[in-house]
C-alpha cells in the first residue's frame, strides 16, 4: 500500500484471499475492513463459509484507529475529530457490504469465547 498505493493493494488482498480460500478448507480468516468492500470478496467469502461482521460503534472504531493509525496509511495525520468524520463516512460506504454477511455481532463488549460458540453452533 504504501509503495503501490491501494487499488494495488486491493488486488493483492483480494489474490490472497482468493488462495487462502482455495487452500484451506476449515479456515478462521479475519480480514480487515475493506476486504469485503472490494471486487466480489464478500460473495467469495459468503459462498465459501460462515461470515461474521462484528459491529462497533464510531467512537469504539474511532479509539481502534487512533491506537493503529501508524500501521494503516488511510489514516496517517489524521485528528480524532477527523477520524471521526472519515469513520462515519467509512461506515456508511461499507455497510451495503458489511450488511450481507450471514452473521452481525456487537463488537463492543465482545470476547473470543462468544465468538467461537457462535462459530460452533453453525458447524
């Protein structure tokens, strides 16, 4: 991303999801945000296994960004209130993607143990 810029980083992310898939049957594969929002990732990822969208609210997504935001590109320089508009707007985009994954969890109070006794209960 940072030397090619993101429609390349895109394309790799989806290559790799492509492989990931392809290679293992029984997988837990957490992507990141934008995964889903790309190419025909969420319909691979839909046909290919159980998915899971764990939502959270702005100001959950807004303190993630700021703790992270020297690994992700989008959002070097930006404010807290910057992050804030750029998340809502973010969120907005993304959610006719996010919206088609089988499962919507809150995110918010949300431990691994939750998550893998929804995983299981689906197996």
């Amino acid at each position: 991303m940072y030397k090619f810029g993101e429609d390349a980083f895109r394309q790799i992310e989806k290559d790799n999801l492509e492989k990931v898939i392809q290679k293992y049957e029984n997988a837990v594969i957490s992507t990141g945000g934008g995964t889903p929002c790309f190419f025909n990732n969420i319909q691979l990822m839909n046909s290919s296994g159980l998915t899971i969208y764990l939502e959270v609210d702005t100001p959950i997504l807004v303190n993630r960004l700021m703790n992270s935001k020297n690994d992700r590109p989008l959002v070097w320089g930006k404010t807290k209130a910057d992050l804030t508009e750029y998340a809502k707007n973010l969120l907005l985009k993304r959610n006719e993607f996010y919206s088609q994954a089988k499962y919507k969890i809150n995110g918010k109070n949300l431990t691994v143990e939750n998550i893998l006794r929804l995983i299981k209960s689906e197996l």
